[in-house]
C-alpha cells in the first residue's frame, strides 16, 4: 500500500523534527516539503508508524504492508491550504519511483481519512486525487448508476470498513471534494460503483 498523509503542523521544521525525534513512535519513508524538497526518512523495506489504528481491505496491520508519504501542509487545524504546484510534482516523481519498485494496485493508493476515517482527514478534500489518477497513480471513477442501499456493500468491495464512523465523509473526501455531506446519496454511491467497475 501507499498511504498520503500531510503533516498537520504549522511548519516544515517542526514536522521534520517531531517525524525524526526518538520515542515519538511517529515516522513515514518520506516527507515532501512546500518546495518540493523530498526527505528519505526510513528505508522502504522497514516499517514506519505512520498509519496508527487503520483498516484497508481486511487487513488492520496497515504500517506492516505500506508506505508512508508525509505532505507537508498545515492541515485542517493550522490554516489548511492547497497544496503548491512544485510540491505536487516533486510528489508526483517520488510516487512513479516507489510504484516502479514495488507492485501496489491502484486502488491501494489512499489517504490516511481512507483507512483511518473516525480519527483522520488527511490529505484532505485540497489534495488533488483527480491529478493523481490522471497519471496513472490511483483511481478516478466516472459515476455509474447504483442504489443507495448497496453503499455498505461496495464499500466493503473497494476497501474500506463500512462500519467505521465518518467512511462516507472520507470516501467524499477523497472523491468528491467539492460536495462533502458524510450522508449516502445516488451521487456518492454511483462513484463508488464507478471505482467498483475499474477493479473488476
């Protein structure tokens, strides 16, 4: 798995001092600053603690089988901003470097709010997923017709726990920024079927 999370603090600095500091039990392979600037911080064959208490497609121990991306950006706590245009495209290379290293499925790219949904809102509704996708790192549904009863179900199918408090916020999140209500309606779950019919 790759997991994108942005950092939540009100600097760089700090987040690369608290991502670094011993006994934190907080870290992630990398972290991109606003610049672009990419800091290496634990090998891609070790685990980091960047997940916490998560779930994604059944299983639970998610630090032990993901990578880690910290984005830096002051989260929705700080003054929560779009993410800039250099910081995007250095993001961009580092994800074509890891995916040509290891053979992640595209619908296991996700947000921390994705595995996370009752504690998480990161990267958040600002980050540009529809960018992503058009790369070739990620999904990006177009909608297809569903009712609304079947949400639970195809939720389950996609990878996220249907039982986990505020999953349909951070599946609007994710693919619906413009319009986050956390209530199921004809339009969410006809994206969500869309991304069912791009896995199957």
């Amino acid at each position: 798995m790759l997991v994108l999370h942005y950092t939540g603090m009100d600097s760089a600095a700090a987040a690369l001092a608290h991502l670094t500091e011993e006994g934190t039990k907080v870290s992630a392979h990398y972290m991109v600053d606003e610049a672009g600037e990419i800091y290496h911080l634990v090998d891609e064959d070790m685990r980091a603690w960047h997940a916490g208490e998560a779930f994604w497609r059944g299983h639970t121990d998610i630090n032990d089988r993901s990578i880690g991306i910290e984005i830096v950006n002051p989260g929705h706590e700080f003054g929560y901003r779009r993410f800039p245009e250099a910081q995007m495209a250095s993001l961009l290379d580092l994800m074509d470097e890891v995916l040509a290293r290891h053979p992640i499925p595209p619908r296991n790219t996700v947000g921390h709010s994705d595995i996370a949904p009752e504690r998480k809102r990161d990267p958040g509704e600002l980050f540009d997923w529809r960018r992503l996708a058009a790369e070739g790192i990620g999904l990006w549904p177009a909608p297809r017709g569903a009712e609304i009863d079947m949400m639970p179900i195809m939720l389950a199918a996609f990878g996220y726990d249907p039982g986990a408090e505020g999953v349909i916020t951070a599946f609007q999140r994710h693919f619906r920024p413009d319009r986050i209500t956390g209530e199921a309606d004809l339009e969410t779950v006809s994206l969500l079927n869309g991304l069912i019919e791009l896995i199957e």
